[in-house]
C-alpha cells in the first residue's frame, strides 16, 4: 500500500517508512492512498483478537509476514475489550482494560511492536508531547525495547497526579520532560525539532502521537468489535470524545473499510475548534484551554489534517459527523446524574461523550438507534474530578496502583526551543 502526505509535498512511502517517519518532511500526517475494503461477514462472528489480526492484515498489506504480524497483535492486544449496556440503548465501548487503562494502550502497543519489527538493529529516538494519556501508553508500549529511547513532553501541573507518575516512573529507556507551558506549546517543541535538520542529524528521530499512522490503525480495530455487538440493533451511531481527533479518526477508516454507520458524534469540552467548523465550515486554530477532561484539551487538532483528507469539503464531513461542545459543570453533572441513575461511573472524557449523546437525541428524537459511547479511560486515572462529582473517589484499579507507589522522575524544560535542543544534543553524545 501506498502513503501520501496530507501536505502532498513529500514523496509517497510504505507503510513501513510512514511508521517509522511518523511526520511525513512536509509536516503532513501520512494516509494510506486507497482505504482497503474487508468482507464485513467474514469478521461478523470473530472475538477482538482474530479481528484486530484480520483488520490489521487488510491494513499491513503484506509488509509483516501473516506469523510475525498474529504475534505482534496478540501481543499488543492481551486484555479485553467489553462492550456493556448502560441502560436502553446506549452501550459503552470500554477501552480502558489495557495496562494504562486508558484507549491510547491500543495504539501504543501495536505501534511499539510494528515499530520493533521493523527497526531491526537501528537506533530511533521518539519524541512525544503529551496532555496526558498518550504519554503513559506511549511509555509503557516501548518501556524496555533495547533499539528505542522515548522521551515525553508534559505540560507541568496541567496532568492528573497517577498520569504524571505513570510518566515519570518508569526509567530505563523512557525520559519525561517537565515542560512549563501548555500541551500546544510541548506539541510545538516537537514539532519543532522535527523540522531541524541539525537535530536529525544528531539523532534518528521518529513520533509516537495521533499523528503515527501506526497508532491509528488499531483505533479502528475496536469499532468493528462493538459493530459486531450491537448491529442486530440497527445501524449504530458512535460517539468519540475527542481532542487530537485520532480516536474518531480511526472510526472514519473503518467505515471506509466498509463498516456500516449512521453517524459519529464528536464530542469536545470547551476546545470545539472542529464542532465549530462542522457548523460553520470555517476552522480556528487556538490556544487551548483547561477543563476538567483534560486529556481534550487542544485547540489545534492534529488529525483534523486527516479528517480533511477523507472528505471532499465541509458539507460531506458534516453529513458524516456531528459535533457537540460540552462544559465542564456539564461534564460534572453527567457522571454525578449517570451515576446516580444508572449505577454506571464514567470518566470525565467519556461523560462529555454521554453528555453529547444525550443532546443529539434530544434534538433529534432518535430513541431507537444503538449508541456507542467510546469510553477512553477508567474513572479512577481521574480522582479528584470524579471525587468532586459524586462525593467518593474511584476504587483504583491494581495496574494503576503500582505508579503511585514509585518515585516521581522528570527534568524541567521551558518552553524556548534552544533550551529543549541543547538537550537533545546533550543526550545524542
Ligand atoms: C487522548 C484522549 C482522548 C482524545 O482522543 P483523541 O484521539 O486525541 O481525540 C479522550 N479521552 C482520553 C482519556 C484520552 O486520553
């Protein structure tokens, strides 16, 4: 299979030189040419796992043996994947059963095999900048490859205690940077380094954010999984709190691998930069600003680059998907009164979903569609919002609660350019 850059400047490359570039030259975001079909009846009955290996393969296109390609998806994907019924007929798609226990674990890991696989004996530094979740997946998927160094830019004070210690504990090959500014400012300093030729010629640098096509892949591989579940419904509409946009994204490639869909709903806290331009066809880039799901807290959407891709303007991307904004005493209200009634703990990013879906049908009228929130992290990565909205704090799952035992580990970074690559250099020698 073949892949362009969305800028259309670069050269078109393979699968694997798009994984392991992860930004095309250009600054693109890497897109396969032509979006394979799979025989929807073919993967009807399959559990999580022969379907991830089945997408994957479609995907992969004959550049990973069949053999090396099962390993690598049994690998990634060694924990479950339920889809539960919150009550009628809204079902959540619970993707926080993975080490991290959040949905970004599904990306990350597959990402971190295919990227071993392909490596070889090469040395890769990958650089990562994170409002949260990303980082932790993104660490704990390469912790302890010998061929790969991470190094993670977080926004100081702006993440959840756990996640800055599923951060900042791990050593070995993963290094966190302590950066004082915002998420948009860390994702710019590595931005920035990517376009440095001085710094690629020190260090082989590839990514690790929404913007790897090799992240992307598997985020698709779920949503086939709750089609399956719920079709015998009816057609589903699914509904994906976003922020970088990847998680949709993925969702957009597997309807364009043939999976039916009545629609998506994005669903955003107070960055709406895509819901506004869903509604108005005009797109804002801005600052982000704080919420208390913070893990969609960007103003500026990388995969928005991709979503442009897949459409041929405005108004087929809106007939595709809907996008709500939904407040912070919204969010709060939500998990409170979901709760309550339902006897069902969201998390702050997945009541935003809940929230959003509870608008659409309100406009809309439609009680007889399935709905399936996509729901991105366990309720406990998020004590004290969740303590706040119900009045007790989340049960911490086992996997989480080994982090908070460990000693936190980051170096401080400002926010200059110069400052972050004087320690890239530091760290080439
Ligand atoms: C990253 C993240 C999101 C947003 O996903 P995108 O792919 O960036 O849109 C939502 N919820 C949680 C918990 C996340 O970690």
């Amino acid at each position: 299979m073949i892949y362009y850059s969305t800028e259309r400047k670069s050269k078109e490359v393979s699968f694997k030189e798009a994984i392991l570039a992860g930004l095309a030259p250009d600054r693109g975001l890497y897109m396969p040419e032509e979006i394979p079909l799979i025989n929807m009846n073919i993967i009807a009955d399959m559990s999580f796992d022969e379907l991830a290996f089945a997408v994957a393969k479609k995907l992969v296109d004959g550049e990973i043996s069949d053999s090396d390609l099962k390993k690598i998806t049994d690998d990634a994907f060694n924990f479950p994947v339920p889809v539960k019924n919150i009550h009628d007929n809204i079902y959540v798609l619970e993707l926080y059963h993975g080490p991290t226990a959040a949905f970004k674990d599904f990306g990350a890991r597959f990402m971190a095999r295919v990227m071993s696989h392909f490596l070889g004996s090469k040395k890769l530094t990958i650089l990562v900048a994170t409002s949260g979740d990303t980082g932790s997946a993104v660490a704990k998927g390469f912790f302890g490859l010998p061929n790969i160094n991470v190094i993670i830019l977080y926004p100081s004070g702006k993440v959840s205690p756990l996640q800055e210690k599923q951060l900042t504990t791990l050593g070995h090959n993963i290094t966190a940077l302590e950066v004082d500014g915002t998420f948009d400012q860390c994702q710019h300093l590595v931005k920035e380094a990517f376009m440095d030729d001085e710094v690629k010629s020190w260090l082989e640098l590839s990514s690790a954010n929404s913007i790897n096509i090799g992240r992307l892949y598997p985020q698709s591989f779920y949503y086939f999984h709750a089609y399956n579940q719920v079709k015998k419904l009816g057609t589903p509409i699914f509904c994906t709190p976003s922020g970088n946009f990847g998680n949709l994204t993925g969702g957009l490639i597997a309807k364009n691998m043939g999976m039916p869909v009545k629609k998506f709903i994005a669903a955003t806290n107070a960055n709406d930069t895509v819901p506004e331009y869903l509604e108005t066809g005009v797109y804002r880039a801005r600052p982000s600003v704080q919420t208390v799901s913070n893990a969609m807290d960007v103003g500026d959407p990388s995969n928005f680059a991709r979503l442009k891709a897949l459409y041929a303007d405005n108004k087929s991307m809106s007939h595709d998907i809907i996008g709500y904004k939904i407040t912070d005493a919204e969010t709060m209200e939500t998990i409170k009164s979901v709760n309550e009634k339902h006897h069902y703990l969201l998390d702050p990013h997945g009541a935003v979903g809940y929230k959003a879906i509870t608008e659409y049908i309100a406009e809309t009228g439609d009680t007889t569609t399935p709905f399936v929130l996509l729901e991105t992290a366990h309720p406990a990565k998020f004590g004290e919002v969740i303590e706040k909205a119900i009045g007790t704090s989340p049960v911490i799952p086992e996997n989480l609660q080994e982090y908070l035992l460990k000693e936190k580990k980051s170096i401080r970074m400002s926010t200059d350019y110069a400052d972050f690559k004087a320690y890239l250099k530091s760290i080439s020698k």
